[in-house]
C-alpha cells in the first residue's frame, strides 16, 4: 500500500513514523508512506497558504489554491487510483469498519488541514471523503492522519508480529464488534491477583467460551452501545 500524506507540518509525522510497527512495515516494504508540505505549492514567495476569512471573524483559513495544486502533484507520483481523505472534524467518524476497509486499497492519499478550517471549495471541489477521528476537536489533522495510518497499517498482512494480533482486537468482527477479553501474563499471582484458573486449565474450547462470554460482559458493562441486536434490523429498502 502507498500512503501519501499532504500536510503543512510534515516533521509532527516524524517520530511515529519512525517507531514500532510503522517503522517496520515500511521497511519491509508493506507500506510506503510519503510526506508532501502543501507549502511547496503557496503562490507567492512569503510561502501564504492561508488568509483572514470572507465576512469577518477570527482565526485563518486555508485558501484552495496550494491544496489543489498539492493533490494533482502527488496523484502524479505513482500510478494507481487513490482513495482521497480529507481529515475534517466535520467528516464521518472513523472506526473499525472504515479502518479495515482502506487497509484493502492499494493507494490513499490524506489530507491534513491547519488552521481555522478550509476554505469550503476544497471540499467541494476536491470531491473527497471525508473523516472524523472523533466529536471533539484537535488542532489539525495531522494527528488525526496518524490516527488513520495507524489503524490501518496494522491491519495490513505481515504489518504485526503474530499474524492472529489483530484478530481479536475490540471492535474488530472477531469479538462482534465489542471490547477484547481480558489477557494475563506471568506471573500467575501479581499482588494478590490471580490469572484465572480457566486460563491455566489448557481446555481450549472452554478458555474460547470463557473470552466470549467476558468480551459480551465487559462490552454490556462498558460499552453499552456497541452490542448488537440479535435479531439484525429489517432491510427497509
Ligand atoms: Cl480530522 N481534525 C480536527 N482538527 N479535529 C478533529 C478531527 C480532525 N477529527 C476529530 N477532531
């Protein structure tokens, strides 16, 4: 998979980038990610990608020119049709579900927005989907790309250690969409805790009912809004 990330602050990508799991999937060849300051593409030699907005108010919003340009430049760079993301609070709010599904595409390209917001015809014009990390806001879309590129990079084969890693992750179909069951290591009793006896016991099947039967709890206790209807909604259409 290529990932091509425009951005105004390519260096805040630096460190996670460079660490752990996104380190190694890049080199090994699993994912290529690649950094493109919009900046490079301001008209003018002050390097201006964004103005005071239409109508008043405060803050800066990022004008449409660069970005654009930016997009064009980079779709150039390798054949592929990509999947374009714009990073907007105002998206759709990103999950498991969306996760697995760009860890299919070959190609996507992100874009991270600064400032105040965007001018409105970069979503209009560029056409692309837009996605939330969450109903709050951050700064940028930077860390919100990061987000995604981590969700989705671990997704990709061979991107863990242990192919199963990612099997039996919260939200993820394996556990219905609910939380993960609990996990122990050694020692078998840390501070007058023990690992429970199912765990030690060795019957597969049963340690299997056990994790099911903890992850449909735990899901009920805390995340009560992730179980599913057991009798699937009807198809209205
Ligand atoms: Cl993608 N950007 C910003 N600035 N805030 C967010 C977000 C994105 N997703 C959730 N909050």
């Amino acid at each position: 998979m290529r990932i091509d990330v425009l951005t105004l602050f390519p260096e805040m990508f630096e460190s996670p980038l460079s660490s752990s799991i996104l380190k190694r999937a890049q080199d090994v060849g699993i994912v290529d990610i690649v950094l493109t300051n919009i900046r490079d593409f301001a008209p003018d030699s002050f390097r201006k990608v964004d103005d005071k907005p239409y109508g008043g108010g405060p803050g800066m919003v990022m004008m449409p020119g660069p970005v654009f340009d930016c997009l064009e430049h980079v779709e150039k760079l390798a054949p592929p049709k990509p999947r374009i993301i714009l990073l907007t609070p105002q998206g759709q709010r990103f999950d498991q579900a969306k996760a697995a599904e760009l860890s299919k595409q070959t190609r996507l390209i992100l874009i991270a927005g600064k400032y105040e917001g965007f001018d409105e015809r970069i979503r209009i014009g560029l056409d692309a989907e837009q996605v939330s990390i969450g109903d709050y806001v951050i700064n940028g879309g930077e860390l919100a790309a990061m987000v995604v590129i981590d969700a989705v990079v671990r997704l990709l084969p061979g991107a863990l250690g242990d192919q199963d890693s990612a099997r039996d992750d919260s939200f993820s179909e394996s556990v219905g969409g609910g939380l993960e069951y609990p996990q122990y290591t050694r020692p078998e009793t840390f501070r007058g805790m023990k690992v429970p006896d199912i765990l030690l016991s060795g019957h597969h099947a049963e340690i299997e009912k056990w994790r099911k039967q903890q992850t449909l709890e735990r899901t009920k206790r805390y995340r009560p809004d992730l179980l599913r209807p057991i009798y699937p909604k009807e198809n209205t259409t």
